[in-house]
C-alpha cells in the first residue's frame, strides 16, 4: 500500500496559480524519465516480473483449489492473499508499462483516482488480512484445543469478507474530498503511481484538513494492523518457548515463519518511508520504495510460502506434474 505523506501546501503558492481555475482533465505520470533504451529494459524487467508475480500467486491458488487436504482455514487465508496480491500488483503495473512506451505518460483525471482508490484499496485489504493471519497461527498455537471450534470455515469466509469490505472502504471518503479538490496545473505527477502526497502538491489551493484526515487514516491502518500481529506474534513467541521438546518448537515456528517473512517484507518497506519525514525523501527515492511494496513484495510472496511449506511444495507439484520446484 502506498503511503499518505503529509506534504502542507505553502499557501502563498495558490496566488501563483491560475487564478481562473481552468481545470485539468489529465496527468502526466512521469513514473521513470530515462533514455529510451533504458526505458526498454525497464519495460522487459517489470513486464517479466508482473508475469512471474501473476503465475506464482494464480499457482498457489490453484493448489489450494486442487489439494482437498490443504481446504483449512490457514490455507483459506493464503488463497484469498495470493488472489489480492493479484489485484494488488495489476492496481498500477500495467498502467506502469504502457508508460514505459509511450511519449505522452498521460493519464485521465479519472483513471488517475481509479488507480488511486484500487491501489489503496487493496492495500489496506492486505494490511488488514495479514492481521488475520496473524491471529489465525495465535489461536492454532496458544489455544490449539479450542482452534477447530473457534475459526471454522464460516468465520473464516466472515473475516475474509470483512478484510474485503473494510479495505474498500477504509479510504473511500478521502478519496472523494481529495477528487474534489481544485485542480489547475501545474498537471505533472512525478512518481510512479497517482499518490496523495504529488496529487496535493499539484492542487491549486492547499488542504490541510483533508491531509490531516488522510494521515491519521493511513497511520491507524498501517501501524493499528502492524502492532496486533506484533502482539499476536509475541503471545505466539511465549508460548512456543514453552513447549518442552525441540522438535515441537521447530513446527511451531515453521508454521509462522512463512508468514513472518512476508509481514517483514511489506511492513519493513512500508516503514522506510513513513518513519521517517516525507518531504526528507527524494522523488527517486519514494520511487523505488513504492515499487518494492508494489511489485517485489508480491513477486517473493509466493516463492516464500512454497519454499518454506512442504504441503504447499507437494501441492504445487501435484497440480504442476512433473515440474520439481524442490
């Protein structure tokens, strides 16, 4: 998910804009200006990667799907994440290459708040679902005799449903007073995708109201989300620590260790950019900061589940055939 930085527009720059607010029906998404050669390789490389990204994720699916061994509630959660991990990456990427080839990088008013909306969308839906996962190993591990009972199939679907429906609505209101705002040039947004933090910036008179709204919206999701699965995490940690054998301990965090390293990945990316100020952040730099949560994080999601987890690699290869991922 992209970040919500708090950039406050210098009023003394609205009298320097165009007064008769002749609004811009476009934006210039800049994403990477480079030589055209250049251009061509980065093109090769993200178009690469999102295939990659789309097959890993479509595979782990469609083993989940074929294997009725692997229809548990754990399992039904990493289905329903490789499936908006999907979503998450084709939010931005396609638009992304097409920019690569064109001269122009236009991008309509509309698409520009489209892609804004799905991108953070989707993010939030993802921060939220990793919550649940979390919670999800916490009862599997410190409450293992009354897991079956508490996260049954029902409430499984039930919190998907809630990560789906909070996610899209989480920044609905937002989005909606920022697309009201009054845009009249200048209409250049240098970064990769329509963020808030360039759309303020380019807006002819100055919020500090909505932007407020907007990050304290984004810190309560991003850092409420990231502190329940430290919490849980933590609880999970004690009573692992407990468990008398050490084989015991060994499948107790195998089971999380999968879910850890994609928590680290995308939280860990996240927080380069939010703790520190945003204005102390080069154009180049929230660049290659949005592309590694965007596009590397849900590239490694599913190597990372599949290589750590022998069911996972048994039904990857059941559904692969002769394929040997080991």
């Amino acid at each position: 998910m992209c970040l919500l930085t708090l950039q406050i527009t210098d009023p003394m720059n609205v009298s320097k804009k165009n007064s008769s607010f002749a609004f811009v029906s476009e934006f210039i998404l800049l994403t990477f200006s480079f030589e055209w050669q250049i251009q061509i390789l980065l093109f090769s490389l993200f178009t690469t990667t999102y295939i990659l990204t789309i097959t890993g994720n479509g595979a782990i699916i469609c083993a989940l799907w074929c294997d009725q061994r692997l229809h548990t509630p754990m399992y039904m959660f990493l289905g329903n994440f490789s499936f908006l991990e999907i979503w998450y990456v084709s939010s931005t990427v396609p638009k992304m290459l097409v920019n690569f080839l064109s001269e122009t990088k236009t991008i309509s008013f509309a698409g520009c708040f489209l892609q804004f909306y799905f991108f953070f969308s989707l993010g939030t839906s993802e921060c939220f679902l990793l919550a649940i996962m979390a919670f999800d190993r916490y009862l599997a591990i410190c409450r293992p005799l009354h897991y079956p009972n508490i996260m049954t199939s029902y409430l499984c679907v039930k919190l998907v449903i809630i990560c789906w429906i909070c996610g899209f609505l989480w920044f609905l209101i937002p989005i909606i007073l920022i697309s009201q705002m009054p845009f009249c040039g200048p209409n250049i947004i240098d970064h990769v995708v329509c963020d808030p933090g360039p759309l303020f910036a380019v807006a002819c008179t100055s919020a500090p109201a909505i932007q407020m709204f907007c990050y304290t919206l984004s810190s309560l999701v991003i850092f409420g989300n990231f502190l329940f699965i430290l919490g849980s995490y933590t609880l999970v940690l004690l009573a692992v620590l407990r468990v008398p054998s050490a084989s015991g301990r060994r499948k107790a965090f195998s089971t999380c260790g999968s879910h850890l390293a994609v928590v680290s990945l995308f939280y860990g990316s996240l927080m380069v950019m939010y703790v520190s100020p945003g204005l102390g952040h080069s154009a180049g730099m929230q660049k290659v900061a949005t592309l590694f949560y965007a596009m590397v994080t849900p590239l490694f999601n599913p190597l990372i589940y599949s290589l750590r987890n022998k069911e996972m690699k048994a039904a990857l290869r059941k559904v692969l055939g002769s394929f040997n991922i080991s």
